[in-house]
C-alpha cells in the first residue's frame, strides 16, 4: 500500500463515520423563531406591517428606492416582465446557463427566450453575444448572476441603451453582491432577488423585486395582490377600507408577514452569513488551488461574489470518472453535492419547442458537462469544510489520472 493510500483508508474511514452533510441548509434561530412568532402572535399573519418593514429594509440594504415583497423570484420576474409589456411573440435576450425559472417567466406570456451563450470563465451571459441577438421583437435583456458573481453589467447596459431595452437582471443568486463597488439591486430597471431555502437569505419560499422606477413599482405591486387598486393589504386595517377596484387580472403573489418576520431575522446577518460562505470558499480554494484537476470558482475582486454556489470545475481529461460519478462518490463519503445548472436548452421542453441542440450554446452545455457545486453555508463547521475538502481529494486519490 502505498503512504497516498494509507492517508485515503484513513480520511475515508473517518468520512465514512460522518453523519450525512447536506448541500445546503438554512441559518436560522432564536432570532427567525422571536420574528415569526411576533407575527403570528400580533394576528396580523398575511401581508401587513412585517412585509412593509422588510420591503424598507431591503430597499436600504441595496440602496434602491422601491422594494416590493412577493412569494418567490419567480413571482418578482413574471411581474417585471408584465410591467414592462412583455406580449405574445416578443424576445427576451437571457442566459441558457440558469435555473428554469428564468425562461419559463418569458413562456407565461408566450414571448421566446433568445438564448446568448456564456463566459468560459464566469458562466454569466456573454455581453459580446448580445447584440448580435437583438432583433426588432426583443423587448428586454434578462441576465442572472451566477452563484452570486455579478454579470458584466457595464456592457449589457451599453447594449441595452444602444438599442432602449430595459434590464431586468435574475438576482436570485446575489443577495448581497457588489458590481463596481454598488450593491446589485438598483443597477437595472428591475432585479429580482430569490428567498428560497438554499440561498444566502431565506424566508422559506419569497422573493424581492427592486427598482428604481416608481411606475414600475406600482404595477408591480398591483398586479403582486389580484390587480387591486393601491393598498389592497390594508383593507382590513383600522386605515383601509372595504372598497377596492380591479384594474387587471393580477396574480397572488404577496409575501406573508410570518415570512417577512423570517426575512428580517435573515437581512440582519446577511453580511456575518456572507463572511461565513467567503471564508469557506477561501478554504476550499487553498485545499484544491494546487490540483491540476480542478479549475476553482471566478471571483472578480473588483466585484463582491455573494457566494451563494462554490461551483467547482473538473479538469475531466484528469479523472477516470465523469462528474455524475464524482458527484456519487462524494455521497458514498458523505457529503451532499449538487450541479448547477443543466443548461436550458437541453431541456426537453426548449429542445421540442425550439429545436435546440446541445453544441448549438457550446460553452453552457461543455462548462455544464464539467460544473459540481460543492456545499457551502453558514451553519457548516470547520470539521464540515475539512471534511468537504478531503472527501475530493479522496475522490481524487482514488479517480485520479
Ligand atoms: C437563477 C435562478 N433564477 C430564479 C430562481 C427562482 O427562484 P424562486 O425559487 O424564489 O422562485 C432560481 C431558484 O433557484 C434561480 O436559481
């Protein structure tokens, strides 16, 4: 036996006597609980003076005028694209190398996702790619920011001006991240920020939909509350009033105030969560830098990653596995991984709706073939981030070229 697999008979053992470690799990406590029995104890458990406050709240934390709370990133991205007139038959300029929320947002209203191909190194829509497809029907550009690593905005934006599109950017990752040293959240006409269980904030199922632009933000949250005339959530409160008007067949959006209790609890931390994630990455980087199987997560210093994903790249020339196996033998170790994101359009619905093909975005779907996402979040150990950190180089030892 050589000393190499000696040391891996050891670690695997001791991984092997761990409980299971999940992908990703939320920080929540004593705070969330006082939050969330507040409202439930104040009566007041649908929208009401929770969300209000976790809406001015979030406004101040990313320094934008208007925050409106709904019930998932989902909800806030439909609602963008509704205010901004998205119709039948339009285009939506957006990343294949995202989570199916973002296109299926621009399907609702029967307009086409027009898929830009993605940065090698940052896996954000490409900004040189996109004006090459701007056409007479594209209505908006929609990019996302990958694990939480803004987008190059700059040139999206000089594309977006050259030909009077709005932005509206999928945020879902980057709560909170900077690009050029300003928070994203108030760069584009509108930015959609997801709460869901995994990500960096968590109010269970929600989502925030921020701009600058007071119209935007009145229609969005008229057509958040059944299309409703203004206030429709204080109609039962000492100041409302029974009467209201339906100006459009909006939806049910709205975010309750047992979840705003959560989200405020959250919002608090959000930066001690952050220095939590940017330190995990930081271990994982110096535990695999000096592999050459592996190429670690983009990470601009100029910019502020939220961290929400470590997305870690295989060198697959290097292994003997593929990544769904790599991904397998770091559950046999105990440690839960996961992979973002099979790009869109090798989904079967935009495969049989558009025809597409793998190679027709090459660097989504090749990056994709190569992407595992390891665990990171504030509630990890340091034992946790050690044990993540030789489980792959155990994989390694085992798999390796
Ligand atoms: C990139 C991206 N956009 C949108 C969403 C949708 O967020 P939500 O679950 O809050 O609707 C997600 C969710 O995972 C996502 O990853």
């Amino acid at each position: 036996m050589t000393k190499d697999q000696m040391v891996s008979v050891s670690v695997t053992e001791r991984i092997a006597s761990r409980p299971f470690l999940p992908f990703a799990l939320p920080d929540t406590g004593e705070e969330e609980i006082r939050e969330v029995t507040e409202a439930i104890k104040s009566g007041w458990v649908t929208t009401g003076p929770k969300t209000k406050q976790f809406e001015t709240e979030f406004a101040r934390a990313v320094g934008v005028k208007h925050a409106v709370a709904v019930n998932s990133c989902t909800a806030a991205l439909h609602i963008a694209l509704e205010a901004i007139g998205v119709k039948k038959g339009d285009e939506v300029i957006t990343t294949p190398y995202t989570f199916a929320a973002t296109a299926a947002v621009i399907r609702y209203f029967d307009a086409k996702p027009v898929f830009v191909d993605v940065e090698p190194k940052s896996l954000n829509i490409n900004p040189a790619r996109i004006r090459a497809a701007v056409t007479k029907k594209t209505k908006a550009i929609l990019p996302v920011h990958i694990a939480g690593m803004p987008a190059d905005m700059e040139p999206i934006h000089r594309t977006a001006k050259r030909f009077h599109l709005p932005v509206i950017e999928d945020a879902a990752h980057a709560f909170p991240a900077k690009y050029n040293g300003k928070m994203i959240g108030g760069l584009s006409e509108m930015t959609c920020f997801s709460f869901y269980a995994t990500k960096t904030i968590t109010t269970g199922e929600g989502g925030m939909l921020c701009t600058n632009n007071g119209e935007f933000a009145e229609r969005c949250r008229m057509m958040a509350l059944h299309g409703i005339s203004k206030d429709a959530w204080k109609r039962y409160s000492a100041e409302g009033s029974w009467f209201y008007e339906v100006l459009s067949p909006g939806f049910k959006y709205n975010m309750s105030d047992i979840a705003a209790g959560m989200g405020l609890a959250q919002l608090r931390k959000a930066t001690a969560m952050l220095e939590k994630r940017r330190a995990i990455a930081r271990a994982y980087n110096a535990g695999l830098s000096h592999f050459p199987h592996f190429q670690l997560p983009y990470d601009d210093p100029k910019h502020q990653h939220a961290w929400h994903l470590y997305m870690l790249r295989l060198n697959l020339d290097t292994l003997t596995i593929d990544r769904a196996m790599f991904v397998e033998e770091l559950k046999k170790r105990n440690i839960g991984a996961s992979v973002h994101f099979i790009p869109l359009h090798v989904q079967p619905y935009y495969q049989h709706l558009y025809g597409c093909r793998p190679e027709d975005y090459p660097v989504a779907y090749h990056e994709y073939l190569r992407e595992i996402s390891l665990p990171i979040y504030s509630k990890m150990t340091e034992s946790d981030i050690e044990d993540v950190i030789d489980a792959v180089v155990d994989v390694l030892i085992q798999f390796g070229r």
